[in-house]
C-alpha cells in the first residue's frame, strides 16, 4: 500500500513546481509582458498598502532573521551528528529544518513573481522606447548636444530653485517630496501603464551605514515591496533616488529604465527642487558618456580640448554639489558606527560585486539610461 504524501510534501512539491515551472515560463518574452502588464500591478499595490503600515521595512527584518535561521540550521546541524539519537532533539531538528524549508520555497515563489518575471519583461513597450528602438549609432555631435542641453537644464533650475537669504536650497519636506513626485509619475502613465497604482512610503534603511560603505542609495525589498533608501545620502539627490526606486516597484526593474523614468517624473514635476535633483541626476551619466566618446573617437589630448569647449556647470551648481555632501557627511559623523574598520574591505568587495552586476546585466546596466534619453531626445534636439 502507497504511504500517502503528508499536508506539508505536497505543500512543498507544488509551490516549488510552480516556481519552477513560472521560472520556466519567465524564458517567455510575451509571457512576462503580460503578467508585468496585468497581474504584477496587484500584487504591487496590496503588498505596498499592508506594508506601508509599518514605518519600518519588513522586508529588511526578515532578511536577518533569515540569514540568522540559517545559520542557526548549520549550527544544528552540526549539533545533529553528536545528538541524532536524542529522540527529543531529533524531532526539533526535524522540524526547525522543515520549517526553513518551507521558508525557502515560500522566498523562491515571491522572489519569481514580484521580480524574476517582470524584470524579464519588455518593460517600456515599443510605443514609447521598445528594447531595441534606440540600437541605432548616435554621433558624437548628437550626444554633445544632449550632454550641452542637460547643463543648461542644470544651470537654469539652479537659479531658480527656492533659496533661503544666505543662498542655501530650501529643501521640501520627504514626505511633500514623495507627493509630487507619485503626481507627477502618475501623469506619465498613460505612456507609461505600469506607474498606475498606489506609491508606498520610501522606508529608512537599519543597514544604512552598509549601504553608504557600498555606494548603494536604495533598495527594492521583492518579497515585500518595499523601497528603502540610505539615511546618508544627499538631500538634493532624494527626489531622484526616491522616483528611481519606485519605478522599481512598479515593476520597471532595468536598472537603465528606472534612471529613465526617475529623470521624466523629477523634470515633469512643477517643483523646481525636484526638477534640479532629475536634471544633475541625468546630466553625471551623459556627461560621463560623451567623454568616454570623445576619448574613443579622439585620443585623450584632442578630447580634452573639445570637452574644454563644452557647456559648463555653473559656480552655484557645485556649491550646491559640495553643501550637500557635506550635510550628509555630517549626518553620518554624528552617528556611531561601530563596524567601521570594516568599511574598506566592504568598499573593495562591493566594487567586485558592482563589477560582476555590469557583466550579468549588461544592457540594462546604469549607463545605459543615456541611451534612452538619447532615444528619448531624438528628433526634438538633433
């Protein structure tokens, strides 16, 4: 007679079937479009209203809890060799290892349906910036007019940003921040379906201090969607951080696309501080790009010279550049950080890991929001 499958086996076998079998159907291009299109958006908003709950991230609890329940398995573990006759003993462990398994699968089924499948999506359809439509070469001279039209954007919104009597930004409240920023991305949804929806509170990061020594200003916590930002970062670049995080949560998971997206909902924003922060945001990956070309099409000497030539930033911009780092600089001297003599060896190992993150995403890297917004540009500029 077949022993029969307990309630917990066939728990397990099906969650981890169908997470393998919607990893299976993620390989689908059209398959993900549609589940990001129209499925994801509700798994979005109702995990983004229960966790908004709390003023804490979730999601950043349990990760250490989890990583402390498996160490703890190993500790176990260990202890199961010398006390594995131990009927008292044996029957804990058995279930303590059931129960991270059950943990695991449950991660492994979250994990695919809240980011695997819609990052593998076409994210931005071809009506606006398809996956292939910006493949074509620009010139040097197409990009030099983009990276020269992004420090006059620079130059003006200094000006005109509000300013206290003594010439220092006026920052806007993070929560008025988070506001106008959700108006003016929900404007862009009718280019844009996925920006539809609710726009969860942007949490503080426990593990701000890590996050700093990486050069990490966010993270997007998938199995609770919630966004969480370093407590250190500048107060001039929070609108960008804050409109590139929640692209994220609402499904645009290329890193290239969320710096797009961040840069339309900072620009289209009526508050000049927050179009300041879109515009700086955007302007370190082109100016960065257009040099890098200038040194391949040039050689370093004749691309010296014709950079030398370009648009600069204004004065204003860099003491603004320079108050903020410093008051976040400030900000993370006042506060004790017992692990940091750490710091160095998380900051080389970090470097390898943004390195091996460049060569596995590839396209949908950082850099290649310049793309886009070359795209973007195309036949209104050049």
């Amino acid at each position: 007679m077949k022993k029969r499958l307990t309630s917990y086996r066939l728990t397990i076998i099906i969650m981890a079937s169908l997470g393998v079998f919607l990893n299976l159907l993620a390989c689908i291009r059209a398959f993900c479009d549609f589940y990001a299109d129209n499925i994801y958006g509700f798994i979005c908003d109702f995990l983004g209203k229960i966790m908004d709950v709390f003023p804490f991230a979730v999601g950043e609890i349990l990760m250490y809890l989890f990583s402390l329940a498996l160490f703890m398995s190993i500790v176990f573990s260990s202890l199961y060799i010398f006390l594995r006759k131990k009927t008292i003993y044996k029957k804990f462990y058995v279930c303590y290892m059931k129960s991270i398994l059950m943990i695991f699968v449950s991660v492994f089924l979250l994990y695919t349906l809240n980011w695997i499948i819609p990052f593998r999506s076409s994210i931005l359809s071809d009506k606006n910036l398809g996956r292939n439509a910006y493949t074509r070469a620009y010139t040097v001279d197409e990009i030099e007019t983009l990276r020269n039209y992004m420090v006059e954007n620079v130059n003006e919104a200094s000006k005109q940003v509000e300013r206290d009597e003594d010439g220092h930004i006026i920052y806007m409240d993070y929560e008025l921040v988070r506001n106008e920023i959700a108006k003016s991305m929900k404007e862009l949804s009718e280019d844009y379906p996925r920006l539809k929806g609710y726009y969860p509170d942007m949490k503080t990061a426990l593990c701000s201090t890590a996050l700093e020594w990486m050069g990490i200003a966010g993270y997007n916590y998938p199995y609770t969607m919630e966004a969480t930002y370093n407590k250190y970062i500048t107060k001039l670049g929070y609108p960008a951080i804050y409109a590139h995080e929640i692209s994220h949560h609402h499904g645009y998971y290329q890193e290239d696309e969320a710096n797009f997206l961040s840069y339309l909902g900072c620009i289209n924003s009526d508050n000049k501080y927050i179009q300041y922060s879109g515009y700086i945001d955007a302007f370190y990956y082109l100016d960065e790009a257009y040099f890098d070309t200038l040194l391949n099409v040039f050689g370093k000497e004749e691309a010296m010279e014709i950079y030398k030539q370009q648009t600069k930033l204004k004065k204003q911009v860099y003491t603004d550049l320079v108050e903020a780092s410093k008051e976040a600089e400030d900000r993370y001297n006042k506060d004790d950080h017992p692990m940091e003599k750490l710091s160095e060896t998380v900051e080389k190992t970090s470097e390898k890991g943004w390195e091996m993150h460049e060569k596995m995403l590839s396209e949908n890297y950082y850099d290649d929001v310049v793309g886009l917004l070359l795209y973007y540009y195309d036949g209104k500029l050049y």
